[in-house]
C-alpha cells in the first residue's frame, strides 16, 4: 500500500488526527529514503524504529482492551 492509501485507511478507521499525523510523518520520511535516496544518521533512524514500536505499542494495547468480536 501507498502512504495516501495507508493514510485513506486510517481516516476511514477513525484513527485519531494525532495518531495519523504521527503515522503520515513516519511513512513520509521511509518514501523520502526509498523514492529519493534520502539518508539519515544513525540516531534519526533510532527515533524512527522507537516511533514506530510506540505506535504497534499503543495500537496493540487499544486491540487488547476492545477486541473485535
């Protein structure tokens, strides 16, 4: 999936504005990396892979407390 369509799918799951700001930032930095050969230090990656466990972190703690029937 695209970074519009990951978005797309966020908004229509009603994920908070907060959360998907976080996410599209995220996925905006990993499209810099692949798309236009960006690079970054090793600390920005650090911050991004810590960013990233938060977010499965915090998603997967919502899922637990309201499981899908």
């Amino acid at each position: 999936m695209s970074t519009s369509e990951i978005m797309k799918v966020l908004k229509e799951k009603n994920f908070p504005i907060s959360e998907r700001n976080r996410v599209s930032d995220f996925l905006k930095n990993c499209d810099f990396v692949k798309f236009a050969a960006g690079s970054f230090s090793d600390n920005e990656i650090k911050n991004f892979v810590k960013t990233a466990e938060e977010f499965v972190k915090i998603r997967g703690e919502q899922i637990n407390e309201n499981p899908v029937a």
